[in-house]
C-alpha cells in the first residue's frame, strides 16, 4: 500500500480537502479510491479508533467513526454519502454515477443492499465455527446469488468490464473496496467464493483486482 500524504490533527484548514480515515477500513478506501479517480488533491489524518481524536468527535458527532471528508472547512460523514458527494460536487468525468436518473437509481441501490447485507455475512462467518459456520456460509451464498442474479445479471449484464462501463463508477468501488480481499479471507478464514459458484462475481471482482488504481490503493490485498 502506498504512503498517503498525512497533516497533523489541527492543521486540517491548510488544506482545501482533508480525509480523516483508518489505514485498514474499506469504506476509508472507498473515498481514497474516489478522490484519485478524479484526480482530487487531499490530506490524509490516521485516525486511532481506540482514542478518537477531537477533530473526528467534533466533525462526526453523530457516529463518531471514519471516513470523515472535509472540503473548506466542511465535514461530510458517511462513506456513501461522502461517494455522492464527490461525483456532484466534482462533476467532471470519469463520473462514479450515471447521468439518467434510471440509470443512477439502479446503481444507488446496491451499495446499500452489499452494505447491509455482504458484511453482516462475512461477520458471522468469522465469528463462527463448524455447523454454525457452514449455515454461515450458505446464508451468504444465497445473499450473493439475489445480487449476481438481480444485480450483475439483469441490471449490468451490458456492463463491461466494470459496471461503470471502461472506469471504475460507484457500485465498483463500494464493492471492490472490501471484496477485492477475498482470496486473503478464503485462506485464513473459510472459503466463500470461488469461479464454479459465483462464477459473475468471482469474475468481476477479478476484473476490479486487475484495474491500476485498485492495485496501488489495495496492493497488500491483491497481490
């Protein structure tokens, strides 16, 4: 993974855009990945979830957690929120949301099923052992079947080779982010993705570990 230009808690207003993030979260290199797309000039503050700073309980009282964008002084909080954010705020292209608002509302409503649906998954498979795990594992496959099949089979089966067409566009970073990592986590958790049973997904995730950004932002995942 590639060193990020970091400032100090406090030095945040010398810079027009400032990421407040965690090395390790994948919502964090969602707007990583988001910012360098677009080719967006910002500050990085490592944030220790273990003793939050002023700066992040001050600019996300709410949640309290990372990511936290700051642009002019102005703090955005939610990974998807900030995603959106980005794309209105700087509309140039390569955009991560389709212009038709058809289009846009099929793309905007997967990342929030993957959300609620592939991490509480992927939770209980790893905090499970045995029969347990095994039921663990089946419950994700049938999570990750309505999504080939609804999502990737129907809604961007013309989609090629990201669903954003040629560049990465939001649902390929939301999911790329945190899917990109599977082969670590089949081997040192349990297997739960392979070419034969999730042959649409296994392909595109492969696609998404092949893109130049996603290998310089998740180098340490995808090699």
């Amino acid at each position: 993974m590639q060193d990020r230009p970091q400032i100090e808690e406090g030095m945040e207003k010398e810079s027009e855009v400032v990421l407040f993030g965690k090395w390790s979260s994948g919502y964090c290199t969602r707007i990583e990945l988001a910012l360098k797309l677009k080719g967006i000039p910002y500050e990085y503050v490592e944030e220790d979830l273990s003793t939050k700073s002023h700066s992040l309980i001050h600019r996300n009282p709410v949640h309290k957690k990372v990511p936290v964008l700051l642009h002019n002084g102005k703090a955005i909080a939610e990974s998807l929120v900030i995603l959106e954010y980005i794309d209105e705020h700087w509309n140039h292209a390569p955009k991560l949301l389709p212009d038709d608002p058809y289009e846009r509302a099929k793309v905007r409503f997967w990342p929030n099923f993957c959300d609620q649906k592939f991490q509480p998954c992927a939770h209980n498979i790893m905090i499970t052992k045995g029969e347990e795990q095994e039921k663990a594992i089946e419950n994700f496959w049938q999570v990750l079947k309505v999504f080939e099949e609804e999502g990737l089979e129907r809604d961007f089966r013309t989609k090629s080779p990201f669903l954003n067409g040629d560049t990465l566009g939001y649902l390929d970073i939301v999911v790329g982010s945190i899917a990109c990592n599977f082969e670590a986590f089949n081997e040192a958790v349990a297997e739960v993705l392979n070419l034969q049973q999730n042959h649409a997904f296994y392909s595109w995730v492969t696609a998404l570990k092949d893109c130049s950004l996603m290998k310089e932002m998740l180098g340490y995942l995808t090699q």
